[in-house]
C-alpha cells in the first residue's frame, strides 16, 4: 500500500523506521508547522520532520486541513500518531482505506490527548495499544488491533511511552495485513470509556496532602512533560523521581527533613515519600542527596 504518516512526537519514530523498511511504500509524511522554542524564541521543526528530511521523505506542514487536499488523493491509508489535529470528514474519507491512527491506551478507556498519564496518575496496572480507524469523534472509531501490555509500578509516562512505541510497528502490521484482506474493525464499546484531557502545568503541582502514593504516582505519570512540581522557598522545584518511604514517625504534609543524605517530605495520611531526582528552577537535573547538601536545610522547612 501507498502509506503516508501525520504525527508529530518521537512516538512515532519506530513506527516510521519500520514502514520505511516494509513492503508498503511509505509516500509522505504530515507534521505540525515549526514552532518557536526556548527564551529566545527560536522556530524549531518536529523530531518527525528531521526524520523526514534524514531520510529524504516528502514533509507537508499544513497550516490547515485543506492544504492535505492534493497529496491525499495518492495515498492508500494515513497513520497518525499524536498527530494533534482534529481532521474533518472530508479529509478523513479521501484516501482509498481512510485513516487510521495508533493510540496508546486500550479503548474505549483513555480517549484523548494524555491516555498514558492518565492511565498512570489512575493506578492503572494494564494498559496497551489500539488501532482503529478513525472517525468524526475523539478517539471512537471501530477498533482494529489491541496489544495490552502491564504498567511497571516504578516507571514513568516518558517511559512507558516510548516502550509502548517500540510495540507500534508490530499492531501497525497486524492492522495493514487486516486492512489488505478486506477485514473490518469493530465497533467500540461503549461500557468503560473514560477521557484522557490534556495535562495543564496546574495539574502537575504537587498536593503534598494526598498520600504518598497519590504523590508517586503524580510525579510518575507527569515526568518527564510537563514535569512535576512544587515550590521550594519561592522557586520552583520539579520532581523527577521519587518513591514511597516508610517512616517510623509521621510528618506533617510538605514537611522536608534530611534523613542520612536522603530527601525525605511528608505527605497526607500519615504517609512520607523520598525524592531522589530533582530539578532547580535554571539548573539540570540532579540527585536529590546533592540538592540536599547545596539547601542548607533548617528544622521546618517545607515544599508548597
């Protein structure tokens, strides 16, 4: 088949390397414009248009839908993959199998823009991929091919993520082999849907009310974008990783103290958590034993 592919995270790299190396003849790639990034405002192109112009694959960056009209009409099937525009239904029924796109939850739960945090910061211990054809709605069309996969209790969406997307060109396979052999995809469910909103940076402070757990999962499911936070006398402070801590006494919530070289905060219900990777407002990464020996901490000090 003529594939073309609409994304935009580096998601859809190993996607990509793998239609760039099957029978399908992989024509073009759709991007979002360059964007300006950094203090200096800097226009910068997507890690998919890199890849496109490495390897020397047409790159279109629409400003609107109707700027797709012409390349469409040449191509079998499009695959999008956090693509993150909404296409109408005259765009989505140009070419000859439509679209598909590669979702990273198992639908019809975690429809949305953020289905891997959310499906973190919710305890989930299952989650997976979905192919299905896409239709007027968010993330509702029938569904093709499925792959669960389990949630390490330990890692995060970056993580998950990116382990989830090295799964994608095997789904992508099954699904083409479908689509060739005139399979049709079944309808969603429509019991156990749930939406997945976009994560704001509010959503990313820390609450050091709720329990160690709450918290470990927050930092979990928002690291590494957009990175969790708290405020650290007057400046921002992100954690980047952390883990419950059973401590033999109870802290007061955002309470920090300095257990051996260890960063350890309290949190609700009696609970505490230890921070061991931190980011300073203006700095790198860094253990959270170094930040410590830089805080000059005093008895009381607390994260807000």
């Amino acid at each position: 088949m003529r594939v073309s592919v609409a994304a935009t995270p580096p998601a859809a790299i190993p996607a990509l390397d793998w239609l760039l190396n099957s029978a399908h003849e992989l024509s073009s790639v759709f991007t979002r414009p360059d964007r300006p990034v950094g203090r200096g405002q800097v226009s910068k192109e997507s890690i998919v248009a890199s890849w496109a112009r490495t390897h020397e694959i047409e790159c279109l960056k629409p400003i609107a839908s109707g700027d797709l009209l012409e390349s469409l009409k040449w191509t079998d099937l499009v695959i999008t993959i956090g693509y993150g525009v909404i296409l109408p239904a005259n765009i989505l029924s140009l070419p000859r199998h439509g679209f598909i796109n590669l979702h990273f939850s198992l639908l019809p739960a975690w429809r949305g823009a953020a289905p891997v945090q959310r499906s973190i910061l919710e305890g989930d211990q299952i989650s997976g991929l979905t192919v299905f054809a896409l239709d007027s709605g968010v993330d509702t069309g029938p569904i093709y091919v499925q792959h669960v996969m389990p949630i390490d209790p330990y890692e995060n969406a970056g993580d998950l993520l990116m382990r989830m997307a090295e799964v994608g060109p095997e789904v992508l396979s099954q699904c083409l082999s479908l689509i060739e052999a005139g399979t049709l995809p079944k309808i969603q469910p429509l019991n156990g849907a749930s939406y997945a909103a976009k994560v704001t940076k509010s959503d990313a402070r820390i609450d050091w009310r709720r329990s160690a757990i709450s918290v470990h999962r927050q930092i979990r499911a928002f690291t590494p974008e957009p990175g969790t936070w708290t405020i650290w006398r007057k400046s921002t402070l992100q954690v980047s990783r952390a883990r419950p801590f059973p401590m033999t006494y109870e802290l007061p919530p955002g309470t920090i103290v300095n257990e051996n070289g260890n960063l350890i905060v309290g949190c609700g219900e009696g609970s505490a958590i230890i921070i061991e990777e931190v980011i300073p407002a203006g700095k790198k990464m860094m253990s959270a034993r170094n930040w410590v020996n830089g805080a000059r901490l005093v008895m009381g000090d607390c994260f807000v």
